[in-house]
C-alpha cells in the first residue's frame, strides 16, 4: 500500500525521501512531523492550530499559486483539525 507522508503538525506533503523528516531526540527520523514542525524530539514552534493555519497560508500559496489566501485558509482548516498533532480524542 502507498503510503503518503504528509507532516502531522502543517499537512506539508514530505515526500518519499527523508530528507524533510523531522529528527527526534535520538537522532532517529520522524516519519510524523516535517523537519519545520518538529526537531530534536520536540516541536520547533509552540503554536495553535489556528496560528499554524496562518505561518502555513503563505508556503501553501508559494506551492499552489492558483490559490488565493482565503482558499488556501479554507484548505487549511480542513486539514488540520485531522491531523495527529491537532486531532482531539
Ligand atoms: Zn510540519
């Protein structure tokens, strides 16, 4: 089964290589968290989802120009409250 890696804290796609992987305290990759998000074992900025969606609006228009910042919002709002970081249980 194809698996794609998508950061749990932005929703950045990170692509099969482990090059944007974030470490953990071990050295170790994390196959969870981006390289941006999470460094060391621990999250590199101490945010809310809501502050994530706002730091991430503009790399997700860089990445998807057709977008405007409102969709990019929209498209983010989605996607976040389902991912690891965020989910409440
Ligand atoms: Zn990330």
């Amino acid at each position: 089964m194809e698996t794609k890696n998508f950061c749990q804290s932005c929703g950045m796609p990170m692509g099969a290589k482990d090059e944007l992987f974030g470490t953990e305290l071990d050295g170790n990759k994390s196959v969870d968290y981006c390289k941006y998000c999470y460094e060391n074992g621990s999250f590199t900025r101490d945010v809310t989802a809501e502050e994530m969606i706002e730091i991430c609006i503009p790399h997700v228009v860089a990445a998807e120009p057709e977008l405007t910042s409102e969709e990019a919002r929209k498209l983010m709002k989605e996607v976040l409250p389902g991912l690891k970081r965020w989910k409440k249980d």
